[in-house]
C-alpha cells in the first residue's frame, strides 16, 4: 500500500456455507484513478461491495480507507470514513421528494448530527449543496415529485446523486447504468466523469463500452479472485480475461 | 465560529412557498381554543374539548412513531399512563403543602414519559417492521404487569388520585373551574402539537421520515437507523407522557387502565382514522374519535361497535384516513373538478344511509336485546318502539341493511370512476 492508495483490500475471504464466494481478493485503489471491476455474472462482484462497505461480515482479510482500517465497522461508520456507495436494484427514500432525497443524502457531511432542535433549513450550505446537485442532475423541475413517481432513468440518476452529494472522498458504483438506454448511459457517464473531480471512483459495470471510456485501471473478478487488473489496454489483451469472457462479452472485448 | 452565520433567509428559504402558512393556522388554531369554551358553555361541551385536547397530544406522538416513523407501537399508552402517574405523585405533593404550580405539572408528565420510552425504546427500536411491533406489545404487558405489582407507587386497582384546586391559588386560579384548566389544558396541547411539528423539520425529523422509507439505505448515508428510531421513540414516549399528565390534571386519578392495551388500541384507532400520512391527520382522528366516544357514549351502549365499524371501514376503503380523502380531493376542487363529482357522490348518500340505518337498526336491537332479558325497558330508536324479542322486528332493519348495500354495489363504484375520471382530467390538464 502506497501513500495514495485510496482503498486498500487485503486478501478479502467470504463463504455462504460451504459456498466460497470470495477467495482471497487483494487490490490496491490508487486516489482519483477511476477503478473498474468487472467479470462474468455471479464472479461475487457486489459481495465483493457488501464486504468493503460493511453490509456483509469478512470471514477474512482486511480493508483500509485512506489509511483507516475500517475492517468490520458497520455501513454508517464506513460512510463517515468518507466511503459512498450507490445500489444496482435503486435504492430511494421513495415517499420522499426528491429534494428531500438529497438533504438527507447531504445530511452528515453537513454537520447536521441528531439535531431534533434546529430547523434542517438553517444549516449553512446544506440547502445551496442540494440546490447545485439537482442542477447537476437535470433534476431541478423535478424537484418536489416524490422519487416513487420518477421515471426509470431519472431514479437511477437519482441513486447515483444520493452517491455523490454526501461528500465521499470514495465512491463505489454498483451499475450505474443498469437498465438505462444508450442515450441515458451517455448522459450518465458525463455526469460522473463531471462530478467526479478528483474523487476516487470505484465502478462495478457490465456494459463495457462504459467501462472502457471511464476507467484507467480495470480489475477483472471471475470466481472470487482477480484474474487480471491494470490499464484498459493490458487488460484487453490478457488472456485470462478472454478465457473469462467466452461468448459475446469477448467480441466486445476485442 | 463561520458556521453560525446562518441568515434568517435561509431558514425561509428551504420552506418555498409556504413559509408563513404555518403562522396563520396557529393563529386561527389559537383563537378557536380560546373562544371554542363559549360557544360550548356547558359542563358537557368544556370536558368534551379537554378530551381532544388531551387525544390531540396523544394521537400525535402515536403519529411521531406510525406515519413518520414507520413504526407500529402497540403499547404507546405505556408512556402516556406512566406520565399521568408521574404528574399524579406530584400534585399529591403539592396537595401535601410543597409548592408547585400546577399548571407547570404535564412537565412531570413529560419526564416520566421521556424515562420510560427511553429503556422501551432502547429494546424495541433495535428491530423493525413486525419485530418491532412484536417487542412493544410485550413491553406494555411488562408495564401493566409492573404497575400491578407496586401498588404502594401505583394505587393498584384504585389508582392514584389527587386535587388539583386543593393547592394554595396562583394568582387568583385554583384550576378547580372546568374553565380554568380548561386553559390549562388547551395551552399545553397547542405547545406540545408546535413543537411535535417543529420536530418534523429538524434533521432528526426528517431522518425519521427516511428510516421509514428505507432504513436500509440511510445506514449507508452516515446515519444508524436504529439509533434515529431510538431518538424519535424517545420524543414520542415523552409528547404521550405529556398527554399522559394533561389528562391526570383533568380527570385527578390516573389507573392501570391508562396504560393497558384498550387505551393503546384507542390511541392506534384515533391516529388511523384521521389518517397517518399528515402530520394534522391525527388532529382530525382525535376530534372525530373523542366526538363519536361522548356523543355516542350518551346515547347508546353500543358506541365500541360503532368505532370499531369506522376503523375497519377506514382500513379497507379510505386507508389514508380522513385527511387523505380531503387530500384525494382538494386539488380537484381547486381545479373546479368539483361538479364531475358532486351528482355520484350525492347518489351515494341515500344509499350510505340506508345501509347505516340497517347496520343501526340490527346493532341496537342485540344490544336491547341483552337489555330486555335483563329487565330493561328496550326504549325507542328513530321515534319508533324497539321491541327486539319479536323475530319480525328484527325484518325491517335486515332490509334496509341488504338493500342499502344492493345500492351502494351499484352506486360506489360510479363514485369511484368519477373520482378517477376527475384525477385523470386534472393530470392532463397540469403540464409537468
């Protein structure tokens, strides 16, 4: 682990009974890199998520943040070493709006603690932070509908908003374009290569065309383990990964 | 320190629209408590409006937890009884020559509450959804079986009672006059319903509201949701037990039966019938509920069915209660939809009627019935004579029954295609 490591895991081990899911997973995640994960369906990509955001228990191994380890600690306490994440199946406040969405999104990182004896509205920045988010997420005359009535596309740019508005130094996406047309998976990943100024992104993605315009660095996961990782181009070229990727992700790979 | 630099605007500005709507309803609210006594000049009228008072505070902590929350609590009247009893030891102490005023005494009430709910809460709010509601049910049998087993603190099956005008005058009030804690008691209520909604806008509030929707995911914005349950279960047991010590004020004597489950359940009715998605729904609930309970209570035995009867029936056909039928409906009538309306709901009224009466009918003569086996005089019902031992007076209110609904299969579901022909044409008409 170097100086700008952002995210650190150290052969990561995680059964569900006799079932092996992840066996053994170290990576290094350089600060600011935007840091692909991919690999086949059922390669334990999103447990692999679960375990570094502290939603599943490790059987084994250990994750720093920045430095921190933050091995163990639960989702909450992960999220105040400055870790975000956002969610394949979209998870929304959905009675809420969808300004409301994003303040409580907003909440910790501006200082609001427990407070049950001051008005939400009077914290400084907090509503200004909002207002700049909905802007940024072409979400702004949308802004009083409750997110249970948005349409597909905009939720999932909504999960993604909820991700990046709490001021995370690290921000894991699990697919964020799951579902979304070509034209919204365009818009999508100008919004984060916008948003992401210098954080450090760490992206769960099946559409490799997303990948391939992001990522500097990709980490192939196939079996619990990473079979390869390193720049787009290596990673192109490795043929672990071909072997991986038989059928029509090795076309797109090519 | 930078942060502090807060403008006032900036409190306004996160309310569009609205900012000062609030200001208007507490001054309309405040000028109706404070004439409302006058217009109902009667020992009847005065008890009636401390009842809602006292429902008003109760059913809207109950609220804290169900519509803002999201959670159930089957033993609410756990913290609102305790509160009473806590109110109730110290006007004993007052009516024993230690001064304390006892319009201040609800804030007893407020402290007992806040220390029960505060180990109830720490055991229940670890869970959600039913295992929460399965954890409250056993505290309230815990806190009944508790205040059984102590009755040298809790009076046993008397209760404890005091008198509240037996302390020396304060400024010329003893609070022995229905009027004068009549005032008493409606100020509290107006406190108590501000800062319960103040709450809503605060972080904490608004926290809440998240947890309810997706406890989940506010685990992975910073926040733990069992320690945001905690803190709201916390505030709601301290507003019931505030509730709790307006009523001791009231009534002077507070019993075991302030804290079981029948006044858990009242509570739970009240809230649901006004309706759990506002935060004024439960007002509506606590004026109509506490209403029905002393009009009918007067006129028939029967009033526990009748209750009953509306609460099913608003489960199962308006679930957002009464405030979300007015909600359903205002942006219509402000639309000018009304009229697309008014002719099938109005067809629905005879209908409505005549299966009420029916309903009435059969439900006083079994309740007569009883009455007449035991050497009653089974009396009248809508001027005409009850005579529930004949079998074929019991033909005509089967009827109306039976043909009332006949009605209403046919004549409901046209209201109801209205209703959505209406909602169809206003969200066509309002560009996005």
């Amino acid at each position: 682990m170097t100086e700008n490591t952002a995210l650190a895991l150290e052969d990561l081990h995680k059964s569900f009974g006799a079932t092996a899911i992840i066996r053994g997973v170290s990576l290094d995640i350089r600060a600011g890199s935007c840091h692909a994960i991919i690999g086949p369906n059922g390669a334990g990509k999103s447990t692999l998520f679960h375990l570094i955001t502290g939603r599943l228990k490790l059987d084994r191994g250990r994750i720093r943040l920045a430095g921190h380890d933050i091995t163990g600690l639960s989702p909450h306490r992960v999220f105040r070493h400055g870790l975000a994440r956002s969610f394949q199946v979209t998870s929304l406040f959905p009675r809420l709006s969808v300004f409301e969405n994003l303040r409580v999104a907003a909440m910790w990182q501006a200082r609001c603690g427990h407070a049950y004896w001051r008005s939400v509205a009077g914290y400084p920045g907090l509503h200004g932070r909002v207002l700049d988010m909905l802007e940024n997420l072409h979400l702004t005359p949308r802004r009083n509908v409750p997110a249970a009535a948005l349409a597909y596309a905009e939720q999932r740019t909504l999960e993604i908003g909820l991700a990046l508005i709490g001021g995370a130094h690290t921000i894991l996406l699990d697919e964020p374009t799951a579902g979304m047309s070509r034209a919204e998976t365009e818009r999508a990943v100008a919004l984060l290569r916008r948003l992401a100024g210098g954080r450090t992104l760490v992206l769960i993605e099946h559409d490799l065309s997303v990948v391939f315009d992001l990522a500097d660095t990709i980490s192939v996961l196939a079996e619990g383990q990473v079979i390869a990782s390193g720049s787009p181009q290596t990673v192109r070229g490795d043929a672990a990964v071909r072997a991986a990727y038989l059928g029509t992700a090795a076309e797109d790979l090519a | 320190m930078a942060d502090q630099a807060a403008p006032q605007t900036a409190l306004l500005a996160g309310v569009p629209g609205r900012s000062r709507a609030w200001m208007i309803w507490l001054a309309a609210t405040a000028a109706l408590a404070l004439v409302a006594p006058h217009l109902l000049a009667s020992g009847f009228g005065i008890s009636l409006l401390n009842r809602m008072a006292i429902a008003i505070v109760f059913a809207l902590s109950f609220n804290m937890l169900l519509g803002q929350g999201g959670m159930l609590d089957f033993g609410h009247a756990v913290f609102f009884g305790l509160g009473g009893f806590a109110t109730m030891h110290l006007l004993k102490l007052a009516d024993a020559g230690i001064f304390l005023p006892v319009p201040l005494l609800p804030l007893a009430g407020a402290l007992g509450g806040l220390v029960s709910a505060v180990p109830a809460g720490w055991v229940a709010t670890r869970r959600e959804g039913t295992s929460f509601a399965m954890v409250t049910l056993g505290i309230a049998e815990l806190a009944v079986a508790f205040v059984v087993m102590l009755p040298q603190w809790f009076g046993g099956e008397e209760g404890v009672s005091g008198d509240r005008s037996a302390e020396p005058a304060l400024f010329g009030f003893d609070f022995g006059a229905a009027l004068q804690i009549y005032y008493v008691i409606a100020a509290w209520a107006l406190l108590a319903a501000v800062l319960m909604w103040a709450i809503t806008r605060t972080p904490l509030g608004r926290l809440t509201n998240a947890v309810r929707d997706n406890p989940l995911r506010v685990d992975f914005l910073g926040y733990d949701p069992a320690r945001i349950r905690f803190l709201c279960f916390a505030l709601a047991g301290l507003f019931a037990g505030v509730a709790g010590g307006m009523q001791a004020l009231n009534d002077e004597i507070v019993t075991v039966s302030n804290i079981g489950s029948a006044a858990s359940g009242a509570v739970l009715l009240m809230t649901y019938i006004g309706g759990v998605g506002t935060f004024w729904g439960p007002v509506l609930g606590a004026i109509v509920v506490t209403l029905l309970q002393m009009a009918l209570g007067t006129l028939t035995d029967a009033w526990q069915l009748y209750s009953g009867l509306l609460f099913v029936f608003m489960v199962l056909w308006a679930p957002g209660g009464l405030s979300g039928i007015i909600l359903s409906h205002a942006p219509l009538l402000r639309a000018g939809l009304g009229h697309r309306l008014l002719a099938r709901y109005l067809a629905v009224v005879p209908a409505a009627l005549l299966t009420l009466a029916g309903l009435i009918g059969l439900a006083e003569m079994a309740y007569r019935l009883q009455a007449v086996r035991s050497g009653g005089a089974p009396g009248r019902l809508f001027g005409f004579a009850v005579m529930p031992t004949d079998p074929v007076a019991w033909v005509a209110p089967t009827l109306l029954l039976l043909g009332g609904l006949l009605a209403l299969r046919s004549l409901a579901p046209r209201a109801r295609a209205a209703w959505q022909e209406a909602h169809t044409l206003l969200a066509r008409g309002t560009p996005r």
